[in-house]
C-alpha cells in the first residue's frame, strides 16, 4: 500500500466513491450442476483483514492481513474451506521497532505492519512472514506452526515495500517489491540475506501506480501479482525465469464489487484447491468497517493469464463452494463470549500499540491496571481491541468497577481517528456512567480533541454493564450506539448516535476498544469479567 497521501487521494478516494464498470473476465453462468452446489457469500470475512497473502499447506489455507500499529501484529488466518476462517496467531509477537509503539514519547498509528508476506517452506517445513517497517528496512519472522512461538529470523538492510515471497521449487527465496518499480530480490539459503536485486519492471504512465507485489511460480511461469491501488490488479508473467523480463496484463480494473458503497476488490492473493480449482481472495474497502475478504473463483487462459470469474458483470455477491475435503474440525469463532480464562488472550485480541505487561492479566477475567496518566484516550496504553463484525455487530462488556480511583477513565470505545466511548468516570469518590465523543486526530495522527462529555448517569455498586452497537456498512448514516445496565439484562441508552468516519487514510477499520486509564495518578483497577460480540 501507498502511503502517499497525493497519490492515494487521486485514486483510492475516486474509487471508494462508486466503483462501476467491467473486468477483463467471462461471466459465470451456474448450470444445473453449479445451481445444485452449496453456495457461499462475499465478504466471506465480515472483518477488517487487509493486504491479504494467502497459501494453502496440505488440506489447510493460511492467510496474512496488514494491522499497522496493532500489537501483536500480522494475524495469521487458518481455514480449511477457504469460507470460514479462524485468527491462529500472530507472526510478529511485539511491535519492536523503536520506542514509538510502546506509546512512549512518540505514537506508531498508520505505521508498523503493512501489506507484508507469509509463505511457506516444504524443507524445512516452517512458515515465513516478511515485512517492512517504517521504510527503514525487512525483517524475517520464522515459525514451524502458526500458532507460534515466531521469532525473529534476520533483519535486511533493503526496505521490500510491499513484499511478495517466493519458495521457488528448487528452494530458493525470491522477494518481489516496489511501487511502480518492480523488483526482484534473491536470498541466501538460510533466508538471512540479500544475494542479489534486480528491477524487473517499470509500470507504464498510462496504468499509473502498482504496488501490493504477490509472488508465484504456476507451470514453470513466473507471476508477480500487483494492485493498482484503489481499484485494479495486473498481473506479470516471465517464462525466462524470477529475473524476467515480464509482460503484464491487466485482471480487473473499476470492477463492482459486493458490498454495497464499497469499492473495488483488489490488493489480495491466489490460492489452488487440492483439486487443483484455483480463487482470488482480494479485499473491498468497506468503510467505516475497514477492508473485507472477498473470493471468487479464477480460470486461466490458454496461454496462461488467470480470469476472474464474474457474475453479471461484477465480482460476485455468491459463488458455489469450493470443492473441498471435509474439514477436520470447526475453526474457533472470530466472535462470542470471552471470560479471559486461562493464561493468554485469544488471538482475536490486539492491544493499541505495545501494551505495558506488568498493568494487565487474564484468568478470572482481563484485569486492566492503569498504565498511563492522560486526558487522551490516544496516548493511553493497554487499550485492547476486537474487530468489529459486519454489517452490524453489538460488543457489551461486563466490568467490576471497585478498584477504580479518583480521576480514572474506563470503558467501551469504538475506535479510530474520531472515536466515541461509553465508561465509568470516578472523580471525589462518585462514579458515573458517561458516554464521551469528539476524540479526534488530523491527518498526521496527532489529537486535535480528547472528547466532550454529552450524557451522563450516576451509578452505584461495583458492577456494570457496557454496550456498544456497530453499524459498519458503507454509507450514511454509520451509527454507533452506547447503552448500559446495571443488572447485565435491563439496557438503558446513553447519549446520541455517535457517526462514525468513513475516510480511508486511517487505513484500519473502528474496532471496539476496551481501556482503564488515570488522569491523576497510577494504581486503579477494572476487571472485565465478561465481553461478548454478537450479531443480529
């Protein structure tokens, strides 16, 4: 991804506003065979999961997304259908890139772990991901099972702007990267280093900017997958070997896609079945919600471009299943009820920037000690965060309230660069239950408002019950609402509709924000017992 905000204004905003037109692709037309077939529905991923990499390892699919300033970063998505999908782990354990993730002097949003790439390697059977940071330099993170433990392989001196890696079939490593100029990188053996680099292709004036590099090997022919960003993919093709030279072709371009007032799906991956099917699953800005996976099936010409299969001119709403083995278990739920037992977070949970470790704990429950003494939420540490289902989800948290002192702040956010939450505010020895909105940041991510009080309720005891509403679908009006209860089934609402903003700059969709933070001093505490995001 571009983060050129010149650039991205004159063609990420264009085309988020209303994506129209045809593909380079032939229309799918279901016979009685395909009508008999189950079917599935995009987004097949109703969550904010971009810049995808995606692989599949025996009978098992994998898939990487983008999570910038989010801490752990770059989820690793597991899925044995390529329809239901589960958040296995993270590839980058701690975003340990300089003090500025950890909140400390210096803020990380809209940086960290973009479009970045995970692969796979049959001989030494471990998983891969690599990534720039910061346009700085690449690290490499190594795994043998997703789930983790990762660490950290090497660090390259040469920043892959949106990275593709390649495991060749005599096991070499190939890098694909660039904007506008692509290249090559080999590595050594151990993938520790660069050995060689070389520019493969320059992107002609008339398609503008690629970038979002994917790289492949498919019959003996070399393909680098590329976006142009925010409403077409290319694809390049060498059969002279990684080096080239390549010829490009476009795949999609101005494409409709199937959200309703999203854009154009586009910046993602392709993957072949075991029955050697093969599928594109791309993603569709669908603000304010963020960026949502798509699928849909793929043939290949004769001479071997691959076709995005349409229906009715567009990327389709529905499409027949893959044709795949039964699974050999349900993946786990990206949403439910959560009472933080056991040891660890479930991996759907990622704190805003590095957390501090000594000022939180799970087991009977996510006690969130404060961590910082601010009026901004965005200077605030250990606020943790769960995506937001779409089209419309509710989060609704139960919290002990009891240890909280003078001058603490905690609640239930829906966050971004404009955020609004409903919490607890203690000030001399009297709690109330508010609803705050106009918490806002510019356009170089520092606070321009920490928020404004406009309701509020006293509340009693040391129990309550919090609840935000998402409506993340595309368009007016993009409601958030806040309610509360003290006996966790009687919900009284708070405050007004809070509009959430649907500007694509901040890249990563809302998300629901749990945070405990002081404005006076440290040593507060709240305990959330009991979070749950469920849907209508």
């Amino acid at each position: 991804m571009d983060l050129s905000w010149s650039h991205q204004h004159l063609t990420r905003r264009r085309t988020l506003a209303a994506a129209t037109g045809l593909a380079a692709g032939a229309l799918l037309r279901p016979g009685p065979a395909l009508a008999a077939a189950a079917h599935y529905t995009n987004p097949v991923i109703w969550q904010d999961f971009a810049d995808i990499d995606i692989m599949r390892v025996g009978d098992t699919y994998y898939a990487s997304a983008s999570t910038m300033h989010y801490s752990p970063g770059a989820p690793v998505l597991r899925s044995y259908d390529l329809l239901n999908w589960e958040i296995a782990g993270h590839a980058v354990p701690v975003l340990d890139f300089g003090t500025k993730y950890d909140l400390n002097g210096a803020r990380g949003y809209v940086r960290g772990i973009w479009a970045s790439s995970l692969a796979y390697r049959p001989s030494n059977r471990t998983f891969y991901w690599l990534g720039q940071i910061d346009f700085a330099r690449t690290y490499v993170y190594t795994a043998t099972a997703v789930e983790g433990p990762w660490s950290r392989l090497t660090t390259i001196s040469t920043p892959y702007y949106d990275a593709g890696l390649l495991v060749d079939t005599d096991d070499t490593l190939y890098v694909a990267y660039g904007n506008t100029t692509i290249s090559v990188a080999q590595l050594s053996p151990d993938g520790r280093n660069q050995v060689r680099a070389q520019e493969v292709f320059r992107t002609p004036s008339s398609v503008g900017t690629l970038e979002g590099a994917r790289f492949y090997k498919i019959n003996g022919q070399y393909y680098i997958f590329l976006t142009r960003p925010a409403n077409g993919q290319y694809i390049l093709k060498s059969s002279s070997g990684p080096f080239g030279p390549y010829t490009m072709r476009q795949v999609l371009l101005d494409l409709r896609g199937p959200i309703p007032g999203g854009g154009v799906p586009h910046q993602g991956g392709l993957v072949r079945t075991q029955s050697g099917a093969w599928y594109y699953m791309a993603f569709v800005d669908a603000y304010p919600g963020g960026r949502m996976p798509a699928l849909a099936p793929v043939t290949w010409t004769a001479d071997g471009w691959p076709v995005v299969q349409l229906v009715n001119g567009a990327w389709g709403t529905t499409y027949p299943s893959p044709a795949v083995p039964a699974p050999p278990r349900q993946v786990t739920p990206m949403t439910g009820v959560d009472t933080f037992d056991g040891t660890s977070l479930q991996p759907r949970w990622e704190w805003n920037h590095n957390p501090d470790n000594t000022k939180w704990s799970v087991g009977d429950g996510l006690t969130l000690r404060t961590a910082t003494v601010t009026h901004d939420l965005y200077w605030a540490r250990n606020t943790l965060t769960h995506r937001i289902q779409g089209p419309t989800s509710t989060a609704t948290a139960q919290l002990d309230h009891s240890a909280m002192r003078d001058g603490d702040r905690a609640g239930l956010a829906l966050l971004r660069d404009s955020s609004a939450w409903i919490g607890l505010k203690r000030d001399g020895g009297a709690t109330r239950v508010v609803m705050v909105t106009g918490l806002t940041m510019d356009g170089n991510w520092n606070t321009t408002g920490t928020g404004t009080e406009i309701a509020s309720a006293p509340v009693s005891g040391s129990r309550i019950w919090l609840r935000a509403n998402a409506d993340i679908r595309p368009g007016a009006p993009r409601p958030g609402t806040f309610s509360y209860s003290t006996d966790g089934i009687t919900f009284t609402r708070l405050g007004p509709a809070f509009s959430m903003g649907n500007d694509w700059r901040f890249f990563m969709g809302y998300r629901f924000a749990l945070f405990n933070h002081a404005t006076q001093a440290l040593g507060g505490a709240v305990r959330v017992t009991r979070f749950e995001v469920s849907t209508p």
